[in-house]
C-alpha cells in the first residue's frame, strides 16, 4: 500500500475511505500498511458511516458492500446492500397491524406477511406478532442493525419506553380485569354473609 493510498481505495487515490475525504473528527486515518481499529466503519453509498453492516465473524462495522472482511478477510454471506428498517416503526405495524402481517410486509420475509394475512381470522397471526413485537424490543440497536441492515442507530428512549407500554397494555389490561373479578367476588361473599346474619337475627325465635 503506497503512501497516497486511503483505506479501502484502490492505489493512487488519496483520502479517509473516499478520494480526497478527511478523517472523521478525533480519528486518524491508518498509516500506510496498518489495518483500522475493528470499531471504524467504513464508508458505504452516502459517504463516511453510510451503509454499513457487521462482519459475522469478528463483528467488526464494514461497508454494506464489501465481498470480504478487511479486517479478518472472511467473505460476507450477503454482499447485497439492504435498505435499513425502523425498529420503532415495525414494533407498531406489529402491534396494531400484526394479524395482517403488516409488519412481516415491512420487514420481510413478504412470505410470513402473506401466511398471517390468510390466518388472520383464527387470531393467531396477533398473537405471534404481538411477541414479534416484545422480541423485538428486548433487541438491541446493534442487533437489529446487523439482522435488518443499515447502520447502527439509537432508539429514542422515550419512544422505546411508550412502545414497551402499548406492547405490555392487554397485559396490564388482563391483571387490572382479573384483580376486579376477585374483588368484586370477594365483595359478594362478604355481602351475602352480612344478609345472612341478618335474616337469621330478624327471624322470629320459634
């Protein structure tokens, strides 16, 4: 590797990953023959960062559209670039779109999708997206980035907190129902044991 070669460039063309970039601010850019840091991204389609994915077999972030592993050299299973998913976006068609496979549509396989659409009447289908739904949200950015593609964001905390209610409402919903039952059973009994003792005190002495 020359001295005016970047890394992942072909030779005689300079720069941070693309021809005539600079290094991402607090990062220097590898010295000729130095391989990067297994944290470093490379760059995808939109420049530094975009389109990235995780390397199977070190975990290191690489382009989208590498064939092999510059840090470890192993070749990717999908070199296919994947447009990323919203993991916010497909908890909620799981949630309220779920019986439908709505979310299965979003996210693929379109062929699950269409399994829970034609089983949408048995209610099945909701109840499997509705625990697509909690798995999903015990996922991790990193995770989700490396099964759906794209790079890694992080979720809003407040967003994953309000998704984590709706996902655990019909829950909520069925303990608040159970507890009102055996109250309202509890009740009953108490009140038929006071009219009792008062018919029995009411009741002429024979």
């Amino acid at each position: 590797m020359t001295q005016n070669q970047g890394w992942g460039q072909p030779p005689n063309q300079s720069g941070w990953g693309q021809p005539n970039q600079p290094s991402p601010p607090g990062q220097e850019p590898p010295r000729p023959g130095q391989q990067p840091p297994p944290w470093q991204p490379a760059p995808g389609p939109g420049g530094y960062g975009g389109g990235t994915k995780h390397c199977p077999s070190c975990g290191s972030v690489i382009d989208a559209r590498a064939a092999d592993c510059p840090r470890c050299g192993v070749r990717q299973p999908d070199n296919v670039y994947r447009e990323p998913k919203n993991r916010p976006i497909a908890i909620l068609l799981a949630l309220f779109l779920g019986s439908f496979g709505i979310h299965r549509f979003y996210v693929g396989p379109i062929a699950w999708g269409i399994v829970y659409l034609i089983f949408f009447w048995t209610g099945i289908p909701g109840f499997l997206a509705w625990l697509e739904a909690i798995y999903w949200l015990t996922r991790s950015d990193e995770e989700w980035a490396y099964k759906y593609g794209g790079p890694v964001t992080h979720s809003n905390g407040l967003a994953i907190g309000c998704l984590w209610a709706l996902a655990l409402w019909p829950l909520i919903v069925l303990v608040l129902l159970a507890l009102s039952i055996g109250g309202l059973v509890f009740v009953g009994g108490e009140i038929g044991s006071i009219l009792s003792e008062i018919s029995v005190e009411l009741e002429p002495a024979g």
